[in-house]
C-alpha cells in the first residue's frame, strides 16, 4: 500500500526549541516501504521499485513487523566515513535489477505510518517514535534514525563541516499529513556550498541558463541553472543575452561569458557539476 509522504517546508537557519526535536536530513531516495504479506518499496513519485532492491525486501522480513508502513530514505552509505554518498545512491538506483547486494546500502526509517495494519498518522509524532521503535528491528540494511531534543545550532554546524546535508526540525505534536507541506511542522535547514559562475548560454525549451566556472584560467562547464530565475531576474540579463550569442544548437544558444552570477548548491557532483543551483544575485552584469 502507498501513501504519499509528507513534505517539508524550508528553513534558512537553525533555532533552539523545546517544542521540536531534530534528525539528520539523508542525502538519499525518500521512500515509502510497505510490509504485509509481500513487501514494497515505492518512491515519493509512487513508483514501485522493490525489484530494484531485492536485499531491502528480504531484510524487511526480519527487520519490519508485518503490517506496517515506513518512511525513510534508501541511501548508500561510505564504508568507510558511514556519510550518505548520494552519487553511489543514484548508481544503485540506475543499475541493473539483478544487482544483489551492495556494501553500505541503508533503509533509514523516519516515521511510522501503520502499524499492525492500523493507521498512526493522526497520531503526534513522539507516539509513533515509540511505535517505530516497537515495529523496526534494525539489522544490516533497516535502521531508525536517532533524533537531538536539543542543541540544534550545534547540530547544524556539525553538519557543515563534516560536509553533510542538514538537518531537519520537527514540532513534536505534529500529526503525519501525508502528500501536504504544512507550514513550520517539519523543516529542513539544508547546507549550501556558495560559487561565482559565468551564464554560458540559455535553453531554447525552459527557462534554464548553462554555467561555467573558471578552472586554471579556463571555463569549464558547471551544469545547468533552473531554479530562483524569476521574471525580474531573467528581464535583466536576457538583453545582453541576446546580443552576446556565439553560436546555438538544437537546444541551447551559446553567448559570450560577460554575465556572472552566484548560486547556493547542494555539492559538487563527482561529474564535476553543480548538484541543484539556485540563483542568489548578480555577480557582474
């Protein structure tokens, strides 16, 4: 059975709260993963992809009381540092049905959204901690996430320097609204990286500008920015767009690095991309 997980509003800094508790936010696959007779495993999107993860079924049996419905993350993790490698996650993902086991890979359940074949999300979310941790087993593969009460700045600085992705502040009272955002219940403080980058170009089908960085006194290629251009912001720079053009193809026209800007991002990919720019400002116009 799928039921869509319940999102999570954005927060740009930390704060300290007795009313909240924290998780780690896991660079991974959200997930929802049903446990009756036969297991499954769906994807926030509801695209069922339990034959992808063979090993996750199987461990659910031992692992997952039977009737019970699960949100969490599927994340591979670095055998060495335990961090969530998200680009070994989407390889995983991408990779043949029949791969049968890979090192490091996790189920991180979250939240509890039945429970012996009984709804828990008009329950608050300290009651389903506690039915969590009666219905998960962990082994190899299931794990509960752990949760601060407390010291949530701190928290959130850790996670920038040991290089992770935030943390997430949850109202302990809050009832499970599934496929809604509601406001201030659950929110993420994600740690962005900060870069200066030339627009290399635009797309003839969406609204998306082509980036470059400066490497050893070359443009390199950075990925693609979708997000933050709103109107205004696409006004501004189209005009010296259009009189810098170089060349086109079917989908992008090339112009002249002349405009830079600066864009928040999640990490740089291993591609040596941009994973997830936003735009903040003008650089140079």
């Amino acid at each position: 059975m799928y039921i869509d997980p319940m999102l999570l509003d954005d927060l740009e800094k930390p704060f300290e709260s007795q009313d909240h508790i924290a998780e780690l936010k896991i660079d991974g696959i959200r997930s929802i993963i049903s446990r009756n007779q036969r297991s499954r495993i769906y994807t926030r999107h509801q695209n069922e992809i339990t034959y992808r993860f063979q090993e996750v079924v199987s461990a659910a049996e031992s692992a997952v009381a039977t009737g019970t419905i699960l949100d969490g993350e599927l994340v591979v993790c670095d055998t060495e540092s335990g961090k969530p490698d998200f680009a070994a996650t989407m390889r995983r993902f991408q990779s043949t049905p029949r791969l049968k086991h890979t090192p490091g890979l996790t189920f991180v359940a979250f939240d509890i959204l039945s429970y012996k074949g009984e709804s828990t999300r008009s329950l608050p979310l300290m009651k389903r901690k506690q039915l969590l941790e009666e219905a998960v087993q962990e082994n190899d593969i299931f794990k509960r996430i752990r949760f601060m009460e407390h010291g949530f700045v701190p928290l959130f600085e850790l996670c920038r320097q040991q290089g992770l992705e935030g943390i997430v502040l949850k109202q302990r009272s809050s009832l499970y609204h599934a496929g809604k955002r509601p406001k201030e219940l659950w929110q993420r403080v994600v740690v962005y990286q900060r870069e200066d980058c030339f627009i290399t170009g635009y797309s003839k089908k969406e609204v998306a500008w082509t980036l470059g960085v400066l490497r050893n006194g070359q443009l390199v290629p950075a990925g693609t920015l979708k997000y933050g251009l709103t109107d205004t912001i696409r006004k501004k720079a189209f005009p010296i767009l259009l009189n810098t053009k170089v060349s086109e193809n079917k989908n992008f026209v090339f112009v002249l690095p002349e405009i830079q800007v600066r864009v928040r991002f999640r990490h740089w990919t291993d591609e040596g991309y941009l994973r997830l720019p936003v735009f903040e400002e003008f650089v140079q116009i």
